[in-house]
C-alpha cells in the first residue's frame, strides 16, 4: 500500500523568507503523481503545485516550486518570498495514475511571522 | 463555471441516526471522490465514483456507503452513526479517472452527538 509520511507537523517562516515543506512517500509503482495541497481554516482544499513521476523537470508555479528525488522517494515544496497568506496546513499527497484516489500525508502547519 | 458544492455545510446528529451527504460536481465532470477528515485520523479516502460506478473503495465499514447518478452528482449515507463518525466530509471532482486536477468542495462538517 501507498503511504505518504510529513515529518514536519508545524513550520514557521519570517514573511519574505523562503522555507521547505518535507514529503517522502512509499509505492512500488513507477508511475504516479504527486500533489501539495493547500487547506487555510476555511477548510477548502487548494491544489498549490503538481509533480508527474515520469518527469524528470522540477514542477514550478510562481513561488511555489518542488524539489523531486524519485529515487529517494522524496517530494519537498519549497516556497520562496512568503507571505502572510500562505499560513495553512499543506498536505502532501500521493496518485496513482488510473484512478484519483489521494493517499494524503498528516499534513504541516505552516505559521507566517510579520 | 461554479465549483463543486456540498450541502449541507453543516450537520449534527444523534448516535444511531443515519445521514445522507451531497456533492454536485463542476459541470462536465464525472468522477466524485469522498474523504474523511478527522484530526485524529488526517484525510482518508471513502469512495470514488466515475459515469455512475463505484471504481474504488476505501477502509471503511458497511456503514459507509454511496452512489453517484446520472447527472454526476453523488451521496454518502452514513448509517447507525457513531460519535467517530464525527468529522469533516469532503468531496472532489474531476473530469475523468487520472485527471491532473481534482476539485475539492468546501465540506460538510458532521457532529455526532
């Protein structure tokens, strides 16, 4: 069975500072997609950035960028220039590419300094 | 377009009761997806439904069940509820199985008394 392990349960970041969600993940397929996930206290779920396993190229979308080891089984997300409305809990999560079930992590609170 | 809805948003109930949750798809989309969340036991994965057809299953009692119709929209029933079944109840949608997005509603948050 898939898992998804976020070690890191609560991380804080200096508004405009960069910091560094951690993800590592367990499956036996070779192909699959990985996700990270935004929920804010509204509880609505945003996807923030997407990885597919087959690329090789880091995903990027703004600020929001990943650092993706396939072989060490590793997919953290890097935000650079934070700000006060990142602070959310991230999820990282794991697809395989036939279906759309999510195999989420625990999850990371991020708290934004001013 | 609008997005995926849930209602109702919130709910409480009773030990014992059964309860029936909804989730309207954005528009085109055929797949639905149903998690719970809990903050003991995080996000996990209910049920998923494609073109009316339960495509997976996740580790949950007979209790939990659902379907999805014609029109896309789908229900979870939640029967001989327990106060363990309190927690918030999300739903995704996508366009297709393997989409590259899935859309999640807001969630309707169920407390069991």
């Amino acid at each position: 069975a898939q898992t998804v392990t976020q070690s890191q349960p609560e991380m804080s970041v200096q508004e405009a500072e960069t910091v560094t969600l951690s993800c590592t993940y367990d499956t036996s397929e070779s192909d699959y997609y990985l996700f990270w996930y935004k929920q804010p206290p509204s509880r609505q779920m945003i996807l923030v950035i997407r990885q597919e396993a087959y690329k090789q190229q880091n995903a990027t979308e703004n600020r929001f960028s990943v650092n993706f080891q396939k072989a060490a089984k590793s997919f953290s997300l890097k935000i650079s220039d934070s700000q006060l409305g990142d602070a959310a809990m991230y999820f990282c999560a794991y697809r395989v590419p036939y279906g759309n079930k999510l195999v989420f992590g625990a999850g990371t609170i991020l708290r934004v300094k001013s | 377009k609008a997005g995926v809805t849930q209602t109702p948003r919130y709910l409480i109930k009773t030990r014992g009761q059964q309860v029936t949750l909804s989730c309207s798809p954005i528009s085109g989309h055929r797949s639905v997806s149903w998690y719970q969340q809990t903050p003991g036991q995080g996000l996990q994965f209910l049920f998923e439904y494609f073109s009316e057809t339960q495509r997976n299953k996740g580790n949950f009692p007979g209790r939990f069940s659902g379907r999805q119709f014609s029109n896309s929209r789908s229900e979870m029933n939640v029967s001989t509820l327990e106060l363990g079944d309190s927690a918030l109840y999300l739903c995704a949608s996508s366009q297709m199985l393997g989409a590259y997005e899935q859309y999640f509603g807001p969630g309707t948050r169920l407390t069991v008394t």
